[in-house]
C-alpha cells in the first residue's frame, strides 16, 4: 500500500477513535470521499482489505491503525 494511503488510513482512524473512542469500527470506505475520485486508490485499499488481509467489512480502528503503523 502506498505510503500516501497509509497516512490517511492512520489519520482517519485516529479521527474516528478520538470522536467515538476505542470501540468504533470502519471499513475502507472510510478512507475516501462519499465521490470516487480516485478508482485506482479505491482498488488499492480494498484489495489490501479484502485480499491481503481477508478483513472483515467492519473492523476495529485500533486494530486497522496499529496495523498501519506496523507496515503490514
């Protein structure tokens, strides 16, 4: 996953944890506008997602955020 994608990944979780707390989930939609701007970013997330890493369609941010940072 691209580094640019990864930063906005971890800023969304943080965002999302620091409104709702610990508990909050989110999909990889989460990381993009309600307008698909970008469908070649759209894939790139959602394969790491759904392929890579066979998530879920809700997960935890922490888990997500902490994976993020952990590079995988």
């Amino acid at each position: 996953m691209r580094t640019s994608l990864r930063q906005k990944a971890t800023a969304v979780c943080d965002q999302k944890i620091a409104q709702k707390g610990d508990g909050v989930g989110l999909s990889f939609y989460a990381f993009f506008a309600n307008r698909n701007d970008d469908p070649a970013l759209l894939m790139e997330a959602a394969t790491w997602w759904i392929e890579t890493h066979k998530l879920d369609h809700f997960e935890k941010a922490v888990k997500i955020r902490q994976m993020m940072q952990d590079g995988l």
